[in-house]
C-alpha cells in the first residue's frame, strides 16, 4: 500500500506543479498583454500598415528638419559674424588682420550679389 500512496504522491505533486506553472505563465503573459496595451504597438503597426501616412509624417519631419538646420544655421553665422567684427575692432594684430580680410570678403561678395546668398 506505501507504493500506491507514493505514487498518488508523485502524481499529485506533478499535477501541482503543472498547475502552478500554468498560472505563472498566465499572469506572464497577462502582463506582457497588457504592456503592450499601454505601449500601443497596435497603432504602431496600423502605421506601419499604412504607406501613405508613414510618407506624409517622414515628409514632414524631413522639411521640419530641413528648416530646423537653415534657421540654426543662419543664426550661427550672424553670431559668428558679430563676434569676428568685436575681435577686429580690438585690433588684435595677427588675428585682427586675418579677421578683417575675412570680413572684407564676406562683405564684398554680399554687396555684389546685392544681399543674396548663393553661386
């Protein structure tokens, strides 16, 4: 009879077990679910789906970018500008004269494109 026990024993156990890593991975994938619920990858992926707007928005953001670097870029300049013309009016001697013929250029191939930039 000590055999028969132990094998209800062991089939109990197994039972158990089974159903303890059952639950485990269920509540798993419960919270993978509803991560991924929160994460609105189904959004995602209808954009995904969808060429249309996934041109649209890589349009927009590529001229929003475009202007982005235009604007930074123009205002790095103007400050550059700005700061080139201090230096040469504290008449630095070396770097003064290099500045000043710098600054010389720039303005002469501006007066002579009357103000546009380009070739």
């Amino acid at each position: 009879m000590a055999g028969k026990n132990r094998k209800k024993d062991k089939n109990h156990d197994k039972n158990y077990n089974e159903k303890n890593y059952l639950e485990i991975i269920s509540k798993k994938i419960d919270a993978l679910s509803l991560s991924m619920e929160k994460s609105r990858i189904s959004d995602y992926i209808n954009y995904l789906e969808n060429p249309r707007k996934l041109i649209f928005a890589n349009f927009i953001s590529g001229v929003a970018r475009g202007f982005g670097i235009a604007v930074g870029f123009s205002l790095l300049g103007a400050i550059g500008l700005y700061l080139l013309r201090k230096i040469v009016m504290l008449n630095l001697p070396v770097i003064g004269d290099f500045i000043a013929d710098i600054v010389n250029i720039v303005q002469d191939n501006l007066s002579r494109s009357g103000g546009k930039i380009g070739l």
